[in-house]
C-alpha cells in the first residue's frame, strides 16, 4: 500500500484507489515497478532507462520526465524525489 487505499499490484502490474483502478502507460508501470524494487535507492537514468526501453527503442528523456510526472500525480509528488543529473529515487 502506497498511501491509504493507493495499492499496487505487482502480479497485474496495476495502480488502484480504493479498488478502482488508475489508468497508467504501461512504461509508468514499469518505472512504479522499479521504484518499489528499489526503495530509498538512487537509480540512475541508465537504470531506468534499461528497465523501460527495449535495445531498439532510442530511450526519451522529455517521455522519461513525463512519466515522472504521470506517476506524481497518480501516487504522491513527496514520493520521487529528482536528483538533479543522475536519476530519481522513491523515498517510502
């Protein structure tokens, strides 16, 4: 549970409020995913970027930044916390 009725479910890779579930691309769930693997740990872009593009895809940095600004607003902003230059972290 992310916050009082906020859960993510890992299996089914889905984001819900109070059992209703949150619309998400499938790339945001993969970086929630990876956040909750790596709790209070810096990841690095390179990181991130491995998790969510695929060895043909040229990963984005603006789609990267909009998927943190997706998942913001979805869970919490005080939630992912930017490290200017090197990555993200999700602080619990």
């Amino acid at each position: 549970e992310l916050a009082p009725g906020l859960l993510f479910d890992t299996k089914e890779l889905r984001l819900l409020q109070d059992e209703k579930k949150i619309p998400l691309k499938t790339k945001e769930l993969k970086l929630l995913a990876l956040f909750l693997k790596h709790p209070n740990e810096l990841l690095n872009y390179e990181k991130i970027n491995e998790t969510l593009w695929d060895y043909d895809e040229e990963p984005s940095a603006g789609s990267l930044r909009t998927y943190i600004k997706t998942l913001r607003s979805a869970i919490g902003k005080g939630h992912i916390e930017t490290i200017k230059n090197i990555g993200y972290r999700f602080v619990t």
